[in-house]
C-alpha cells in the first residue's frame, strides 16, 4: 500500500457550460486531515461533492488506492467509504440516534425483523468510541447541534469510512465544542482515518491540518503543509490580493437614543433586559450560545411575546405585535438562520430584495421594472455575485445568500437594524464587505445592534457591548475595556450578575 | 477580480422547462387528436371542449391559489353542490325574474366565498391541516345539500336561467369567456400585486415570509375565500347550464379535476410558485383528453383511469424538469 489513499487527476467540472472546477489533481495521503479553504464560490464545495458523489465531475478521473472509481452517485462514494458529514445535517428529527445511525441499512435478524438490540449495542460502541456520551434511544431533537454532529461522524464511521469530509463543521458549534471535536478528530486520525476538512476559519485550519489547499475561482492554487503556510498568507492566497485592514475604524453613537428597551421579560427566555441604542451606533451584543441574544431580537420583532417591558423609540412607545408592526416602526432584521428564515431559496434576487418593501414599489401594481433598478443596486454596491437578477437563491453561495438578505433587511430603509450573526458561514472578503456595508449604514446615522459568536468581529466593530448570559444582560464593556477577556467574563459568569 | 460568476447552477437553463413543458403537451395532444379524428378539428367541437372544462376549470383558478400557498382545498366540489342548490332556491323562491337570477348570483358568490372563509378560518386559525379540514368540510357540505334537497334534483323554475347557461358571446360559450376574463384578472393578482407574491412566499417557506414582515395567517385565509368564490361563479354556470342540479351528482369530482389541471399545468403539490395559465393549459388537456377517449369510443368508465393516469405520469414528468 502507498501512503495515498485517493487521488484525483484532472477533476472539472461545468454547469451549462460555466466552469466552476478547472482540472484538480491532487492526492490525499492516509491518515492525514486535509484542509480545504477558499472564499465563497472558488469550488470547495463543488469538489467535495464529486468525491462523495452527488456530482460527477465533467472531466476528470478518481482513484481510490491506485484504482479508479466510478462515483455516479452518493451511494457508490458511501460503499467505497468514502462519507460527507453536510453543513446541514442529514438526521431525522423524530427518529432515535440509532435509527438514524442505521437509517437505510437497517440490522435485521434471521426472521427478517430489526434487530433492534444489535443496533443499540453498535450505536453505543460507536458513540463510545467517540469518547461523547449520548444514549442511542435518545431522540435526535433532544440532542444539541454538537450532538448532532457527533451522531453524523458515528454515522459515517458506521460505515466503515476511511475518508471523513466534513464541510465547515464548526460553523455552529462553540469554542469548546470546537476543541471537542478537534480531540475527537484526532483520534480519528489515530485510528486510520483520513479527513478533508473545509472551513472559513483559518485558525482552525491552520490547527487541525496537516496540509492545506488552497482553491480560487475553481482553479487550485496550492497545496502546503499547514506548518509551512501562515494565516496571513492563507488568506492573501484564497483572496488574492492583499487584504486591507479587516475591520473599518470604530465609530460611537452621537448621544441621540434611538430605540430605548426596559424590563423586557419573557418567561423562561429573557429576563428583564434593559439597554439604550443610540443614534448611529453599532452595540454589539455578546455571549454564549443560548444566553437569549437571538431571543431579544425575536422580542424586540414582536416574533415572541413579552409579559413585561416595553419598547420606545425617542419617547413614542412601540406596540409591536409583529415583524409587519416592527417594520413600519422603522426596524429591519437579518436572521442568524439565513435558509430558515432568512431568504427565499426558491426566489430569485430581485424577489428576495424587495419582499419586506414591496409596498414602495406598488404603482399600484408590482412595477417590476423599479425592482429590478433597485435589485442592481445592490448587486452593484454589495459585489453580489450572480449569474443573473432571474437567478433562483439556491444556486448562490453562502455569501451571496447572506449579501442578498442583508439588502433584503435594509431595503425597507430601517432607522434601527438588527444584525444577527451576520458572517456565519461567509468567507473573508464577503465579511470584510459586510462589515463596511454595517459601517455605511451607521455613517448614515442607522443605529445598529450587531449579535455574534465570533468576539473578534464584535471587538472589531462595536464601541460598546452588551454580554448576555441565561437570559439577562450580564454586563456591559466600553471603549477601552471591550476586549474578549472582559466579554468572557460577563458570559461565563466570572463577573457581573451570576 | 475575474468574474468567475460565482457558483453555477444546474437548472438555470431548466428553469423554464417548468413553463413550456405543459404548452408542449397541450401541442403535441392536440397534433396527435388532428390526426386521431376528423371531427376534432371542427369548430364546434373545440368550442365544446372549452365549456367543459370551463367549469372545473373555474374552480382550478382558484385551487391555484390554494396550491401555491402550500394547502389543498378537497371541499370544492361538494361546496359547488351546496351552493348551486341555495342558489336555485332563492331563484325559484324570489319568481325566477332576471331580478331573482342577479340575486341568486350574489347568493352563490356571496356563500362561495363565506364558506370558503370558514376552511380557511379553520386552517390558519385552528391550525389544523388543510387535508383535514376540507377533507371534512367535503362531508358537510355534500350531506347538508343532500339534507335540505331530500336526496333529490334542485329544479329551476326559469327558463330565463337555463337560457343564460347556454348563451354564446360571438359563437363563444359565456362561461369561457368568463373563465378567461378570471384567468387574466387572477393572473394579474398573482404575478403583479403584493398579495400574489406573498402567496408564492407563504408556501415557499412560511417561517421566512413570517419574518419578513407577511401576516402568513390572512394570506392563507384569502386563497380559500378565492377558492370558494370560484366555486360561487362556476356552480351558477353549471347549473344554469343544466337549469337543475342533482343534490348527489353536482360538484361530483370537481376537486379532482381542478387539482388535475393545477398540477398538469406545472404547479408543483409543494406550492411556492405556479401560473394561472398553465393551469387553464393543465385543464384543457383533460378535456382533449376526454374529448378523444370519447370519439374513439373508450368506455366511459375507463375515462377515470386515463385521467388518473395522467396525473401521475404529470408529476413524474414534472420531477425530471
């Protein structure tokens, strides 16, 4: 046996004649973790597919242990052992962990019904073998998303899988779920296994890999030891070009409140949150996962129902009873769930641009012709890259996606907008535009509230900072103090109200 | 940066298919009837084709609605039944006079659209299926028609009625170009006011449209009441036509065929998009269909598994799109 375990020679790929992949040839080496990163749309995703077989590649061939394979679709790459653990995952909520393990490859006893036994006592061995402790009869929607993710790696390794693909699988898990699945990588690693990792976090990458590729524009750029490749370098190589400064400078509110927020409560979500927006300003809001972030957000929308607390803007007091009400009081929201319920995959860009502010292009009809000028607008401005205006969501990436529900969310032209996870999933430079568009808008004297995981981009972009944990505002840090030591400390309990 | 156009896109060039692929059936049908029967290509027989299927086809405008927003409507035709019947009444009650026809037409529209409002009450409201709901409402409505007609016909007394069921504009059945003025008005709605791109969001994905600032729940409600007012307008049709209607046969079926037409004509069962037009094209090509099961002397109780037929070949031809 060689020490390569697959090889690709040659792998393009076309759709209707655009060429997204341009003659890849690489070779994985056993045992390795190999990264994968590029921005949005440079084929990442593309390439892993053809590997796993949901595509076939237009040209091109793959070897598997020096022979070649045909993988026409998932089933082939999954028998070969090959196994893709998707950014969304596979698993049916309703189901047990093991009947999810074992979905379509069921144990069956002699007589020809489950073994349900067999399938527990394997589901078990797996998991343990995983180091996580999860009960097999457990449903998978009582499980959280780390949980989730480990039951897909069981699942895969169920299989026998001697080549693990994980496709941004840290994307919504916290940092110390994140170092638990490094571990557990690892000792994948140990065992045997071979993993492709793809991810938009080039600290992670630089961590857990042992070689990196590099994709741009489909066509492959490098392929180093991680050891050998800074992040900075990384970056500059998947861009391009050199990247300017990351985040524009910071800017403070100009005294003006905005949006005033006292005793909001609702029972068993968020208690008693109070803060002050003012004009122009960009307030982040920090914590944990779960520390009730989103939930305000979904209050402040009228999404939920609060028992206590009221909303002012200046001194007008806000009956909000909906997103529609939190509309025309002049306030704009982008989800943290972008296909959940963020945009219309199904839609094309202009239709996805103009669903909130439809009403303004009434004459009294749709006048499509004005939707279609304000839609190239944004394309211009926001550097959206589609084919076409007509061109149906689902067939952007990631970036794209978030770029258009981002002008989706300001194109009813909101005074006060409410970010939620604004980069999730998004590649360098789509994030360094977002954070310029955020800017833009502040500049404009939109007051901003900025909800993130990533505290980088929150010390980067905010002047003041709201740290929230199990539901309360646990701390505020300013200026000077806005560090993550300070921001960790109120979300983990260290300070502030515990 | 070079323009790499970013990631690519399978089904751009299949987009449309989902437009042209009824059109082309709709051709490729009527060449093969040309050829099949002399008589297909008379006048009259093409014009008696259209006031067939004008009816459901009536009903199939609504049920588009219906469909795209992600719901089903299964009462339509028992709703047609017990519409048609009060309708009657109040014309016979009322003398039968062009005065008792007008208000036996606001009767039938008036009843179409409250009845229709009460599925969809039932559905945005009680949250309970839309399967369900109409599923049960079907039962209510064909047994109360059944209740108050004794099992029996609903007669008119005018003969005025039965006049206007048969009348023509320029050769051209009234009830065509009744469905057709409906099919433009319902299409302007959906392609080209805020409510028809709602109702295309709504079944698209509900959450969305939810925090986009759409109120899901009077979206919904509305497709029903369109639903039912077309029930309204063909049930009047339908019975003038006749100048009776039987309590047990009326409305029979309807919803078949008007789902029929609205999946024929591409509208995925899955809702989120869809088009008026393919639906009448959807509802046309049941009616040649018939139209040429007839002329070669196919038992009418086979009729059933063509169309049937058809349906699913409809879908799976729609999955391949």
């Amino acid at each position: 046996m060689t020490d390569v375990l697959l090889r690709t020679e040659a792998i393009t790929k076309e759709f209707s004649s655009v060429r997204v992949l341009d003659g890849i040839s690489i070779e994985i080496r056993r045992g390795e973790i190999l990264g994968i990163i590029g921005e949005n749309g440079a084929g990442k995703s593309t390439f892993i597919k053809i590997l796993s077989g949901i595509y076939t590649p237009t040209r091109g061939k793959v070897f598997l242990d020096e022979k070649e394979i045909a993988l026409r679709r998932h089933a082939d790459a999954k028998r070969a052992g090959i196994s893709l653990i998707p950014q969304e995952f596979n698993l049916i909520g309703d189901l047990n962990v093991y009947e999810n393990i074992f979905l379509g490859n069921e144990l069956r006893r002699a007589s020809g019904l489950l073994d349900k036994k067999a399938m527990i006592r394997r589901t078990g061995e797996l998991l343990a073998g995983l180091e996580v402790q999860i009960d097999p009869e457990a449903k998978i929607q009582s499980l959280s998303v780390a949980q989730r993710q480990m039951v897909e790696i069981a699942k895969a390794l169920a299989y026998d899988s001697r080549l693990l693909i994980m496709d941004e699988p840290t994307t919504v898990l916290t940092k110390r779920e994140i170092d638990l699945l490094f571990q557990r990588m690892r000792g994948l690693k140990e065992r045997g296994v071979t993993i492709v990792f793809i991810s938009h976090k080039l600290r992670e990458v630089k961590e857990i890999c042992d070689r990196v590729m590099v994709l741009r524009d489909g066509a492959f750029i490098c392929l180093e030891e991680a050891g050998a490749l800074p992040i900075d370098e990384m970056a500059r190589r998947m861009v391009g070009r050199e990247l300017s400064q990351v985040f524009p400078a910071k800017r403070a509110g100009d005294g003006q409140v905005a949006l005033r927020v006292e005793g909001l409560t609702v029972p068993g979500v968020i208690e008693d949150v109070s803060f002050e927006l003012r004009a122009g300003e960009i307030l982040g809001f920090a914590g944990l996962g779960g520390s009730g972030r989103t939930e305000v957000a979904e209050t402040i929308l009228g999404i939920r129902k609060p028992s206590r607390g009221r909303i002012l803007a200046g001194e007008q007091r806000l009956e909000i009873r909906g997103p529609g009400d939190a509309v025309r009081a002049g306030i704009g929201y982008l989800s943290e769930d972008r296909q959940g319920s963020g945009i219309l995959t199904a839609f094309d860009v202009v239709k996805n641009i103009t669903l909130v502010s439809l009403k303004r292009y009434l004459h009294p009809l749709i006048d499509r012709h004005r939707e279609q000028e304000a839609a190239e607008r944004y394309v211009d401005r926001f550097s959206i890259r589609a084919p076409s205006l007509e061109t149906r969501l689902e067939f952007l990436s990631g970036g794209n996606q978030q770029k258009v529900s981002l002008a989706k969310s300001i194109d009813s032209e909101p005074r006060i907008l409410i970010v939620d996870e604004p980069t999730r999933g998004v590649d360098v430079s789509a994030k360094q535009d977002i954070y310029r568009f955020v800017h833009e808008l502040a500049d404009k004297g939109i007051s901003c509230i900025f909800i993130s995981s990533e505290l980088e981009e929150i010390i980067g972009m905010c002047s003041r900072v709201l740290v929230m944990k199990g539901g309360r505002v646990a701390g505020q840090v300013e200026g000077e103090r806005v560090s993550e030591e300070e921001i960790m400390y109120f979300a983990t309990g260290v300070k502030g109200i515990v | 940066m070079a323009a790499p156009s970013a990631m690519t896109f399978p089904a751009l060039s299949r987009l449309r298919a989902y437009n042209t692929a009824p059109l082309i059936a709709l051709a490729a049908l009527f060449v093969i009837s040309a050829f099949a029967s002399p008589y297909f290509l008379q006048a009259q027989n093409l014009l008696n084709i259209l006031r067939q299927v004008s009816y459901s086809g009536i009903i199939a405008l609504g049920m588009t609605f219906v469909i795209i927003s992600g719901g089903i409507d299964l009462s339509v035709g028992s709703m047609m039944a017990l519409v048609g019947a009060l309708a009657v009444l109040t014309l016979n009650g009322t003398g039968g006079t062009t005065w008792s026809i007008a208000l036996a037409v606001g009767v039938a529209v008036a009843l179409g659209s409250a009845l229709g409002f009460a599925n969809g009450i039932a559905v945005t409201k009680g949250r309970i299926a839309p399967f369900i709901v109409t599923l049960g409402t079907m039962a209510i409505f064909r047994s109360l028609t059944l209740y108050v007609g004794d099992a029996g016909e609903f007669r008119s007394v005018s003969s005025l009625y039965g006049d206007l069921g048969m009348s023509t504009v320029l050769a051209v059945p009234t009830p065509v170009w009744i469905w057709f003025l409906l099919a433009f008005l319902l299409d302007v709605l959906l392609n080209r006011t805020r409510y028809g791109r709602y109702v295309c969001a709504v079944g698209s994905n509900e959450k969305v449209s939810q925090y986009s600032a759409i109120n899901v729940d009077r979206v919904r409600l509305w497709t029903y009441v369109i639903a039912g007012l077309m029930v309204g307008v063909s049930s009047i049709l339908l019975s003038a036509r006749l100048n009776s209607l039987s309590s047990t046969n009326f409305g029979k079926d309807f919803e078949l065929d008007s789902i029929a037409a609205v999946i024929i004509g591409g509208t995925p069962m899955t809702g989120g998009r869809g088009s008026i037009w393919g639906t009448i094209v959807g509802a046309i090509i049941l009616g040649i269909i018939n139209n040429m099961l007839n002329m070669l002397g196919v038992s009418p109780y086979l009729q059933g598994t063509v169309k049937g037929l058809v349906i699913i070949a409809a879908v799976l031809v729609q999955r391949k799109l």
